[in-house]
C-alpha cells in the first residue's frame, strides 16, 4: 500500500470522476457523488475541504471501492 498524497476535495472529486463517479447533489461543505452499478448504487461523500485528512481519504477511497494504489494512479 503506496503513501497518500495530500488532497483538497476538488482533487479527489476528479480523481473520482475518472472512474464514473458523478456530482449529485451538495450539501453545505460535503458533495454526494454516486456510481450505477448493476442493480445498485455507489454513494460516496466528500467535504469540500483545501485539504483532505489522511483517515479521511483513506475512508473515501474505501467507499469507493479502490484500494490506495489504485486511486493514486488516477491523481497522476
């Protein structure tokens, strides 16, 4: 498992959207974004934040369903 890079939301979003993530809605701070899947529906939230705390990234990296090598090759 590869190191974290430091993040601001914005960042992770795009990072997110790379792999089908799309903005629903937005609530205050934190932007709901969702991914159809066969027969579901993939909800992650992420604060808006300049920049993301380790803990988290790494929670929003797992929501995602990436592990940390895989979403750091989507940063790049």
């Amino acid at each position: 498992m590869g190191r974290l890079p430091v993040l601001s939301g914005k960042e992770a979003i795009h990072a997110l959207a790379k792999i089908g993530f799309t903005r629903v809605r937005q609530s205050g701070s934190h932007i709901v974004l969702q991914k159809a899947l066969p027969g579901t529906t993939m909800t992650v939230v992420v604060p808006d934040h300049t920049e993301l705390a380790t803990g988290t990234l790494r929670s929003i990296i797992r929501q995602a369903g990436l592990g940390v090598d895989e979403f750091v090759a989507l940063v790049d």
